[in-house]
C-alpha cells in the first residue's frame, strides 16, 4: 500500500480530500489535546452522507473505537476503524459554528467554526452548509452524566495518537482541526492527516485540495 507524505491542517481550518474503496485515512493529533470534525460523503452520490445515528444504532453504543464500522445514511459502511490509540471520540455534537458560538459563549468574532470550515472545504463538491451532518468529532472528549447533562471535556489524546479509517466505499471526506476551545482545553492545535493508498496510482489529492481556514 502506498502512503503519502503527512499533511497538516492548519489550526482553526479544515480540508477535504477524496479516497477510494480499500484506502486508509489516518488521522493524527500531532501535538495532543486537539480535535478533528470528520465528515464523508459519497463521491458517486453525495446525498449519501455519514450518519452518526446509523453508526451508533448499529454498534448498539455511542463511543466508537478499533474495530467498529462508521454508516452512511443508506446504511453503507463508509469506514472502518483499524487502530484506534486514543479510544475516545464523540458522534453526537455537532460542528461548532458562528451561530454556537454566539449562543453558548457569547462570541461576537464571527469565526466560521468547524462547519463553516468544512462547507468552504466541501464547496467544490457543491455541498454547502446546510448539508454539513454531524461529525465524527475525533479525539472529542464529551461525557453525559446520570441526570443525561452534556460536558465537553479536554481530549485524553496524547501528542501522536491517531486513528486508522479504511475506506469502504469512494468517498470525499472533510475534516478540520476544530475552532472551539472547549474542545481542546483552549490550545488551539494543528490536526495531521496522510492517506495511505491502495494500489499503484499516483500519490495525492485525486483533485486539487480545498481549504478553509478560522
């Protein structure tokens, strides 16, 4: 399998990429404490899109780790995950945004947070916005206590830790290096990726990136 070189997201920025059936994405927190929004939609059809109630209706629990498989919408598997270091991530909160950040903390900055990171990313792929579902929130620590009360705590991932996602069908992904400093105990961090390539063709993006970035 071929790999490519690691690429880094920027802080506060996102980027998409496209990967076929058989490719392994690894997602690496180079610094620690840092999370990464992760989305995928079909690259045939991209109403298809990743569902987190389908994933965690299946797996019959919420914290996904080594060995479970990530669903579309349809009920597709789109990934599965073969390592995990970490071992805690959230799919149930969805990408900070301009909006959140007002709402909850009172910001008035305007940043477009990880959904508006991942629609500018998406936006060559006509995917705008409003069809930004749910992220895979890797590295997310979020705990729900007896009473069902939502906490977002700093990631347990330490400088290294990654996860392993094969491909189970083409897809375009997107994926950030997250806004929100409740997220990332307020330590603001890049978010490294490398793509490792089933088969010979040529190493890369399949077209040019796109990035967004605040």
């Amino acid at each position: 399998m071929a790999a490519q070189e690691t690429v880094r997201i920027a802080p506060c920025s996102g980027h998409a990429i496209e990967l076929d059936t058989g490719d392994e994405l690894v997602v690496i927190d180079p610094m620690g404490q840092q999370v990464s929004d992760l989305t995928a939609f079909a690259r045939d059809d991209t109403r298809e899109y990743l569902s987190s109630g389908r994933s965690i209706d299946y797996a019959s629990r919420y914290l996904l780790t080594t060995g479970d498989t990530l669903y579309s919408n349809r009920s597709t598997p789109m990934f599965t995950i073969l390592e995990d270091t970490c071992g805690r991530h959230d799919f149930t909160l969805t990408p900070c945004s301009k909006t959140m950040f007002e709402k909850l903390y009172g910001e008035k900055q305007g940043r477009p947070g990880c959904e508006g990171n991942l629609a500018s990313a998406l936006a060559p792929y006509g995917i705008d916005v409003d069809r930004i579902p749910v992220a895979f929130n890797i590295f997310m620590h979020v705990t729900f206590d007896a009473d069902g009360k939502v906490a977002v705590l700093p990631p347990l991932s330490r400088p290294g830790d990654h996860v392993r996602l094969r491909a189970e069908m083409p897809l375009i992904v997107a994926m950030t290096a997250c806004s929100a400093g409740q997220s990332n105990n307020f330590s603001y961090k890049p978010i490294d990726f490398r793509i490792e390539r089933r088969g010979t063709r040529p190493h890369g993006d399949r077209v040019p990136a796109a990035a967004a970035s605040v």
